[in-house]
C-alpha cells in the first residue's frame, strides 16, 4: 500500500470542502507516516458540486489551498465529482484552476469514469480516448471507477476489465494510473451485481489484460481498492495473495 484516500465528502453546496478537525488530521498523518494521504473530495453534481459556476470553482479551490496549506504532509487531494459527462469542460477548467493554485509538489488525482462498453458510449459515465488524454494532462493521478456497469456475467465482466485495463493506460499518457476495483455490497443497487463485480472477477480480468504487455507500461501503479471499510478478511488474504 502507498497511497490512502480519507473520505473527506460531500462539499458543501456553495463551494467548501467537509470540514476537518485539525488535531485529527495531524493524528492521521502520523499514523500514515510514510504513506501519500489524499483526502478524497467532492461530491454529487447539481447537488453539492457545481462546476459550471466560476464562483463555485473559486471557492472550492480555496478551500482545497488552505486544508494542504494547514496540513503541508498531505501529498495533495483526490477530487471526485459524479457525474462528469464525457466531454465537460467546466471539469476541465476546475483542474486548471486546482493546479494553478495548489502549492507545488502537491498531486491531484482524479476518480475517472471508464472507456466504454461498445460503440455507443453513454456519455454520462463513459470517458473516450481524447477527455481521458485531457484530463490526464492536468493531473498525476487517474484513478478509474472500474465498477456499476450492471453486468450479470462473471466472464463478460472479466472480459471488459482486461479490455478497461489496457484502455486506460494507453490513453493516460504518462499519467499514473491506478485501475479501481470495487469491494462492496451496495445490495439492492441496480448497477452493481455484488456476485460479478467482485474482487476476484476484477483482479482476474486485470491480470489478464496487464499479460498482453510484454514489458508493463510505465504508467502503470497498481490498483485502488473501492473501499477498504466493506473489505473483509477473506478478501484481504486474497488481495495478498495476488
């Protein structure tokens, strides 16, 4: 493990990120010495999160200043907005104006959406090859939500995760990428068939896709696990196994 990402969501409305006690923080950083801490931020779109709006930006990028600003230890922020059609370019701008003010060395690091299933992508929560290279040009770090794809069959499921693997670093230039892998419950949730989308099926069409390189891409830094609180023994003994 290096990298951690502390929920720190859902913004409020007007542009600031969740509160965060100061003591608690610093605690938290000393027991992940040695670890890169990215508090994890943002929130649903057209409730908490409002991209298109320049005040809304403005605010939310200072607020994101003044938390590494606090806490200098914290290695930068993971920023997740859902939903972020593909294509948008008021995301685009917030990236911009997160880098311009974040003190430097600091890492952003985006929760993307994947590449398509087919031909015909629902933009909603599909990126294609030209946003994924947008994006990846203002961060360091991608991290695609490889999960909620309503799929039923294991083998399919697989299947697309070893094509999603591929996809996404060859897309992501030289941007880090860590492929997000689900392992939770969510019972009930149309989008996710916990039985399918485990992390069994996920590592396994992931390795399956990283075998079609002969020598691995550069990019490439492992895999984010979504989320370590619904994780459970047998699901770490496998993890380490891999």
């Amino acid at each position: 493990m290096r990298d951690v990402f502390p929920h720190l969501c859902p913004c409020t409305s007007d542009g600031r990120i969740a509160l965060a006690d100061s003591l608690q923080t610093e605690r938290f950083l000393d027991g992940f010495s040695g670890f890169r801490v990215l508090p994890w931020v943002g929130g649903v779109s057209r409730k908490h999160c409002f991209p298109d709006s320049a005040l809304w930006r403005e605010r939310f990028v200072s607020s994101v200043v003044a938390l590494l600003n606090a806490h200098p230890r914290l290695a930068g922020i993971h920023l997740n907005i859902e939903p972020v059609p593909d294509g948008n370019e008021a995301f685009l701008a917030l990236l911009d104006e997160l880098r311009q003010a974040m003190p430097e060395g600091k890492i952003i690091s985006v929760a993307a959406y994947p590449p398509p299933k087919g031909s015909r992508p629902f933009i909603k929560i599909h990126w294609n090859k030209p946003y994924y290279a947008e994006v990846a040009r203002r961060t360091e770090q991608i991290v695609p939500m490889m999960y909620d794809t309503s799929i039923r069959s294991a083998r399919f499921y697989r299947h697309l995760m070893k094509v999603w693997s591929v996809q996404v670093l060859d897309w992501s230039g030289r941007t880090e990428v860590l492929l997000g892998i689900p392992a939770y419950e969510d019972s009930g949730a149309r989008l996710h068939v916990a039985e399918t989308e485990s992390l069994r099926n996920a590592l396994s069409g992931i390795h399956a896709g990283l075998e079609t390189y002969r020598v691995l891409p550069d990019n490439y830094a492992g895999v984010a696990i979504y989320c370590e609180w619904e994780m459970d023994a047998s699901e770490w003994a496998f993890f380490s196994s891999r």
